[in-house]
C-alpha cells in the first residue's frame, strides 16, 4: 500500500514537467511528417519583440494585483486585529465568503459592473456626473488588476492575519509605552516584526496572479493585452494549435512559478530570526479609534459591497432579464425567468452537475489518502531520501491551472492508454493539481500526533496496516477533513486545467459557464452563476457544520 | 528471563550525525523481577528499553525473552514490535483520544494475533480495569480522564494481553509530586500482586530505590552499576553513581596504612580517616571516598570513637522534615542532613564523626 501510493505520487507529479519540456522541443506532429527535436519553438516564443512585451504585461499585472491585493488585505486585518472597529467579528466570518465565488463569475460581474459600454457603475456616474464618456473602463491593465487584486484580498486578508495574531503583542505595547502613535506602531513595529510574512504573502499572491487565466482572458483578450496563460490558451486553441509554442511559453511560466515559490519556502523556513511567536496566550490590547471606529466600520461594509453584494447583486439582476438590459423601471417590468427555464432544460445539465460533483468528491477523497500515506512516510520514518517525496508531491503547486492542463493533455495524447477525452483525464488533472495542498494540510495534523501513540499500536500488537486504518486516520481527522473540503471546493470551481481537457461528455459546471460567456449568452450564464454561487455557499456552509463538530471534538484531545 | 547481552545502538541526530546511545549493555532480568533503568537524560536507557521493545533496531547484540530471541544480530533475526508481545506504558502514556477507556483497553485484543470473542474481550478488558481502578469510568471518553487515571489506563491497557514483559518508559514523570508518590505505591503493589517481569526506565534515583528488585545505573550508554537498591545507594562503584544515586561528599585522600580485617587510613586535607573496604588496592594509592550526608554526624558536644573533627557551621537550610548544614572541616566543606531538633547556630562550633563502615571507597577508574 506504502509503495502504490509513493509510485502514485511520483507517477502522477513528474510525468507532466517531463513531458511539457520534452514537448517544447519538437515540432508540430501531422499525419505523415512525424515530430523531430528542434529549438524552433524557442525561437518563436523568445526570438521576437512581442514576448518581451509579454513578459512585461505578465508581470505588471502580476505585480498590480498581488501589492494592491497585499495593501487592501493587510489593511482590513490591521483594522480588523488591532482596533476597536465595531462589527469585526461578523466580518472576520464574512471576509471567506469571497472565495466561494468562482473567479469567472467575478470577473463576469465586474464586466457588467464596469465595462464602458454596459456598466451600471458608468452609467450610474455618467447619469449623475453627466460625463461624456465612461469614466472606468474594465478592459485595461488596471481593470485587470483591480479585479484581480480585489477578488484575492480575502486571501491577503487571511494570511496577514494569522501574522498579526502569531506576534507577541507586548512588542507593540512597548513601542506605544515608548512614545509611538498608533501609525508609527503599525508602520515601525507592526509590520516590520511581520515581514516574512509580508514579503511571503505578496510572493505568494504574486505567484496566483502570475497563474491566473481567467481575468486576463476575459478582460484582457479582446483588446489585446496578452499575458503568459491567456497566450497559451491562444496557441492552444488556434487552428492549427501549435502545442510546441504554447510548451515553450509554459516552461517560461513554471520558471517565474518556481522561482516565487522556491522563495516563500526559504523565506519560511528561516523565518526563526523574527520569531513572534511566544506561545503566551495574551489577548492583543485593542487600539480605541474613537470616532474614526465609524469610518473604519465604513470602510469594511464599501469592501464588502464591492467584493460580494455589487457582484452578486448584477448576476442576480441579470439572471431575471430576457435579454441584458441596465437596472431601470421599464427593464423591471420585464424580469423573467427564462433564464433559469433555459438552464434547468440546458442539455446534459444533470449529466454536467453529476461530472463536477464526482470530479471534486472523488479527486478529494483521492487526494486526502493518498498525501496522508505520504505524509506519514515523510513525517513518522526516518528513511532516507524522504525529503524528496515531499519535494515532488509538493511539485505540482508551481504548475500554473493552465499549464498543468496543457502538459497532462500532451502526455496523454502521445502515451495512449485511453483516457484522453474522459472523465479520467480530469481526474489525474484535478488530482495532481491539488496534491500538494492535500499534503499541507496533512502534514499540519500529522505533526501533531505524538508519535507515541503510534507506538503504542505497534506495541499491542497491531500490524502498519491496522495501526493506520485505527489510530492515524482518525487522529488525522481534523485535517483530513479540512483539506477535504478545501479540496473539494476549489476543484468543483477549478476552470483553468479543465479548459484544455473536456470534451462534450464530460463538461463540468465551470466549463459551461464559460462556453455560455463565449457564444454571448449573459443572462443564462447569470442564472447559472447565481444557482452556482447559491450551491457553492450551501455547501460549504455544511462542511463547515460538519467540520465544526468533528473539530470541537478533537480539540478536547 | 529477559536477557540482553552486548547491545550497542545508534542513531543520526537531526544534524545528520551519528550519536551512539547504549554501549555493549548487558544484563539478565528474572522473571518476576522489577528492573530498573536510571540514569540522566542521554544515557541511553530509554534507547535501550525501546530495543527491547522492538521499536529501535540495535547495531548490534542479542535480546532474548524466555529463551525465545527477539533480536540478534549475529543471527540475524528482528521481531517486528507488534510480533513481541510485550507490553509498554509510555511517558506521554499514548492513549488514543479517539477511543474511550473500554476501547482503548481492548484495542490489543482486537488487533492481535490471537483471537478472542467479544464476551472473552470484555471479560478481560473489565477484569484488567478493575485491577488499576479504572472500572467505572469504562464508557468515558479517554480525553476526559485524569493524569493518574490516564497512567492507569496506559498501564492497564499494556496489562490486556498479559504480556510476556512490561515496560515502563519513565511513567511517572508527567504526574504532579503529590500523585507521583502515590502511584509509585500503586505500581509497586500491582507489580507484586501479579509477579509481571518489568524493565522500568527513570531518571529519578528516588523511584529507582523505591520499586526495584535490581538497578542498572546508566551513563554515556554504558551500565556503571547493578544492584539492589540498597548496593547502589550504600556501596557506589565508582563516582558517577555515587553523585547521581542521591547527594554525597567526595573526599579525596592518599592510602597511607593498611591495617588487620581491611581497615585502612587515609591521609585526607582534613586529617586521617579510617575506613573499611574490600577493594583490591594497596599503600600509597590515590583513593576517592563518598560519604552521604546523613552519614556525616553533628554534635555539639566531642563524640566518643574515631573520625572526629571539630568545624564550624557555615549555613543551614531548614527542610521541614530535615535540616541540611555546610560545615567546614580545615579547609573542606562538608553537607550533612541532620534531624530538625539540632539547633546549632551559622558560625558556631561543632562536632564532625565519620563512621568507617559508611565512608565507601570507590573503584579508582
């Protein structure tokens, strides 16, 4: 079972690296010319003026998003840790509600929001500004990065404050007993004493923005602004798709990955110099803002608006509509619900739903399981060389979605085995993707078992087999189960991997969406988005129900 | 019963450096005998209870149970852990927090190789926690238990399977004094009752004495000393046992005559003191001897016999049920441990006596 699982994982995370850089060297297979080495491919990604321009785009984008995403977070959860802002707590629970949205119906709804033509906010300033043209418009570098950045604060906002929470707070009292105004505490100690976690964080948002397709695809295609994955989706998807160009654009794109990601984990790892964490259970003393707490309180509920209730609000607008129209009186008389008949009598739509409800309850299932047998080898033994299972089940997080799409589909387009075009190949997609995620999850809980407790078994007499099946597993519950929610959360969402791999048959929800958004039909995609959002929020609603009970019950232990 | 003979283990520490634990450790356990490990931290007792158990493979040696060898290296042969049959009580007491007390105790029934039927596991599991006290509480949850329930719980569960050997991975070291004290008792009596064959390991020289049949004195992976409880404590081998079996005074002197029935005179920085020894050693001699401080007798008046001296007390720590003095002696100082009821004031006069019979002699290494 240990060695299914480690040839598993290795099978599964080294294949597509392998095969993306062995395929950006050969040419273009055909019916009778058959694929030969050549550097072409390099030549054409590298050997003109438009990649440099590429690369450029790619990383003020990248850039863009992740420092404004950085500077929104970190703000909300300064504000949100350190002072007396009333409501925070609701809003600490609101904040994760973002990231059920799928980022596609984000970007969607910022179109409707925000695009010169159709967008209610231009229109809306127009009308009251009486301005002559739109004063936003979506489809522009900024657009892209305001959309982006927006859309993964939460994410920002999450990590920055578990830094805020893991400092001593006597080190800011010290500071304020010294002298120092609220602003000279944040700026000199606050933020200082955290910046691994700063300049992991915008690493780490940085890398995301850098993977990010969605975005770039929706707003930046149509007028032009390439970055690496919207120019790998249109190498791909060109007739005839030049699968060599795309590989050569990917390899660059894994390099920038794996640079970012290499960094976070060295930053990580000797993070021990600003070690905050005291194990002191001091509860931060809470800066009084006084009447500013109002504006702050402000501040949160503009936030949410823009990050949840604009956003929903237009797909649900829009969803009642027969044809698109803006908000007005005579538009309210005309709200429908064809476009939820036109959903509910979509084609394939139970068999499109089923797809992605096995795709993500399958691929987490997998997923947990497999990382908790290597998670144990890597944590529990002593064997030699286990590090490099960690490595290589870790790999596949510098796989950009799409790119980690592209090399599984060469792989399995050369190497026959029959699961090309099947629900199959989604599933090894998925799997991979999400692997190392599985593993981090894992190894949190897994560190945690004493392993005594392990030996214990052995010493009654229990074999390996046993011994995992009775105690580790469900002692590995609590992070069995988050990760499994994760996991299946963010797979059921996943678009980025599956665009180059469906076929008719085995669509996904997500895949719809987006084959709605290209043949223009927006009110449909908006009530399938809005069920979508609806059904994402319910369930995770439910797993964190359930996760809440198996929780309380472990923390006892 | 239990025979380890020759063992040497090692390990890679987490720089990557190969620390040796125990060094060619031998010994012999009886069978219903209670054996204890003691030695600091680093000694290697525990690496060498876990070798017994199975769950660290020694370099090299031998370890047999009944005649039966669980691990050679000459020919070869490891018994996986869960082969054994032993049973272990370890420091964290491991219980499973995700079983309650009846689950966690017939957990080693069920998974065992021997099979049992479920009356057959009730039947043991309730007789084993009626045993250790535990019997009411069968149904609550494991995490809900007490420290000293949950060390009679790790203890009745190691008992379960009525192993061949039980082995106690410092037990006591996670309870508070109060309860420690009393569990010591409890251990005792329930090691006595059921005449079960145990290796203990501890770092507290006080449970060594108190529960064992026999001790293993540890240091830097080798055995300094075994014996009784009382050998240990009154007759040190060498300097290391004497300092950590309880506090002692070193007094270090040169043979100076060896007199009829092995009494002999040693020239010390305080004046000659005769002593008694049955060590091999001759005139002239560079000697160590150990005096603990109860034996170091106070006065304040001059005692009749041999071994007297007057000093001076330099400081007193009031103990409650003892008093410990610094009392200076010519240029040495000497701690003694009197009953309360000697008054003696810091700086004033008194009397210093030296039994020959307990001033011991250690083995010049």
């Amino acid at each position: 079972m240990i060695g299914v699982c480690v040839v598993f994982t290795v099978y599964i995370a080294v294949i597509p690296l392998g095969f993306l850089l062995w395929q950006s060297f050969r040419t273009p297979q055909t019916a009778d010319v058959p694929a030969i080495f050549t550097l072409e491919n390099y030549i054409a990604a590298y050997g003109t003026a438009d990649t440099l321009r590429l690369f450029w785009t790619s990383i003020r984008f990248a850039f863009g998003a992740s420092v404004f995403a950085f500077t929104l977070g970190t703000v909300l959860a300064w504000m949100n840790e350190r002072t007396n802002t009333p409501f925070k707590s609701v809003f600490y629970a609101l904040s994760l509600i973002p990231l059920v949205i799928p980022s596609i119906l984000f970007t969607v709804s910022w179109i409707l929001l925000a695009s010169p033509q159709i967008g209610i906010i231009n229109l809306v300033l127009q009308g009251w500004l009486g301005l002559e043209t739109a004063p936003f418009d979506i489809y522009s570098l900024g657009g892209m990065i305001w959309v982006d950045g927006l859309h993964y604060s939460p994410m920002a906002f999450l990590l920055m404050t578990a830094a805020f929470r893991a400092m001593d707070p006597s080190l800011e009292e010290s500071a304020t007993m010294s002298g120092a105004n609220i602003f000279q505490v944040a700026w000199r100690v606050t933020l200082r004493l955290t910046w691994p976690a700063v300049v992991a964080t915008i690493l780490i948002l940085f890398v995301r923005a850098i993977e990010s397709f969605e975005v770039p695809a929706l707003l930046g295609l149509p007028v032009g602004i390439e970055v690496f994955t919207s120019a790998i989706y249109q190498a791909v998807h060109r007739y005839p798709s030049r699968v060599g160009l795309a590989s050569a654009y990917a390899v660059a794109l894994l390099l920038i990955t794996t640079i970012g990601v290499y960094s976070v984990s060295r930053l990580s790892s000797r993070g021990s110099k600003y070690a905050t964490m005291t194990g002191k259970g001091f509860r931060p003393r809470q800066i009084d803002l006084g009447p500013w707490r109002w504006f702050t309180a402000a501040i949160f509920i503009v936030y949410f608006a823009l990050i949840v209730l604009l956003p929903f609000a237009v797909l649900l607008w829009s969803s009642f509509q027969r044809f698109y129209a803006v908000p007005s009186m005579e538009a309210l008389q005309n709200l429908t619900l064809d476009p939820y008949r036109f959903v509910f009598s979509y084609p394939n739509l139970g068999r499109t739903v089923w797809n992605s409800v096995l795709l993500s309850f399958g691929s987490a299932t997998i997923v947990m399981l497999v990382t908790s047998v290597i998670c144990w080898i890597v944590v529990k033994t002593k064997i030699r060389g286990r590090w490099i299972l960690d490595n290589i089940a870790s790999l596949p997080i510098v796989f950009p979605g799409l790119v980690l799409g592209l090399s599984i589909m060469v792989f399995y387009l050369n190497v026959d085995i029959g699961v090309y075009g099947t629900i199959w190949i989604m599933y090894i997609a998925y799997i991979t993707r999400f692997m190392p995620y599985g593993l981090r999850y894992n190894t949190t809980s897994m560190l945690q078992i004493h392993q005594e407790l392990e030996e214990s078994a052995a010493m009654s007499g229990a074999s390996w087999g046993t011994t995992f099946r009775r105690i580790i597993l469900p002692l590995l519950k609590p992070g069995l189960l988050a990760g499994w929610i994760y996991v299946m959360i963010v797979s059921i969402r996943e678009l980025s991997t599956s665009i180059l791999l469906y076929s008719p048959d085995t669509q996904v929800i997500s895949i719809v969406i987006w084959e709605l958004w290209e043949n223009g039909q927006y009110v449909e995609l908006s009530a399938l988005g809005v069920l979508f959002i609806l059904a994402l929020f319910v369930l995770v609603m439910v797993a964190q129900l359930i996760g809440r009970q198996y929780g309380v019950k472990e923390q006892r232990a | 019963m239990l025979n380890v003979a020759g063992l040497f283990t090692e390990y890679p520490n987490p720089q990557g450096e190969v620390v040796k634990a125990a060094q060619d450790v031998t010994f012999t356990v009886e069978e219903g005998h209670l054996f204890t490990l003691l030695g600091p931290s680093g000694c290697g007792k525990t690496t060498t209870l876990r070798s017994i158990a199975g769950l660290e493979r020694p370099k090299a040696g031998e370890i047999s149970v009944n005649g039966r060898v669980v691990y050679s290296s000459a020919k070869g042969v490891f018994i996986a852990p869960n082969r054994r049959g032993f049973g272990m009580v370890f420091q964290s007491y491991a219980i499973w927090p995700h079983m309650n007390v009846f689950q966690n105790t017939a957990f080693p029934l069920e998974v065992g190789d021997r099979h049992f039927s479920r009356t057959q596991i009730r039947d043991n599991v309730m007789r084993v926690l009626a045993a250790v006290q535990l019997d009411h509480l069968a149904d609550r949850e494991a995490t809900m238990l007490s420290g000293g329930q949950q060390q009679r719980l790790a203890l009745a569960r190691a008992l379960v399977m009525e192993p061949a050997l039980l082995l106690l991975d410092e037990p006591l070291s996670n309870l508070d004094a109060k309860l420690r004290e009393k569990m010591r008792f409890e251990l005792k009596r329930l090691q006595r009752e059921l005449k079960i064959t145990t290796v203990y390991v501890t770092h507290d020289q006080s449970e060594a004495l108190a529960l064992s049949h026999q001790i293993a004195v540890m240091n830097e992976g080798r055995i300094q000393q075994i014996g009784k409880p009382r050998d240990v404590y009154e007759r040190p081998a060498n300097r290391f046992v004497a300092d950590f079996v309880g506090n002692t005074n070193f007094i270090e002197g040169t043979l100076h005559a060896i007199g009829p029935g092995f009494h002999l005179t040693v020239r010390t920085e305080i004046g000659d003191i005769k002593i008694s020894t049955d060590l091999p050693v001759s005139a002239g001699d560079r000697v160590t001897m150990s005096v603990r401080p109860e034996d170091v007798a106070l006065s304040d008046t001059r005692p009749q016999g041999e071994n007297v001296w007057e000093g001076r007390v330099e400081q007193k720590v009031f103990l409650g049920e003892a008093i410990d003095f610094r009392v200076t002696v010519g240029p040495r100082e000497l701690l003694s441990r009197q009953h309360p009821a000697l008054r003696t004031p810091v700086g004033g006069p008194i009397f210093v006596q030296l039994d020959p019979e307990k001033c011991v002699l250690l083995k010049v290494v």
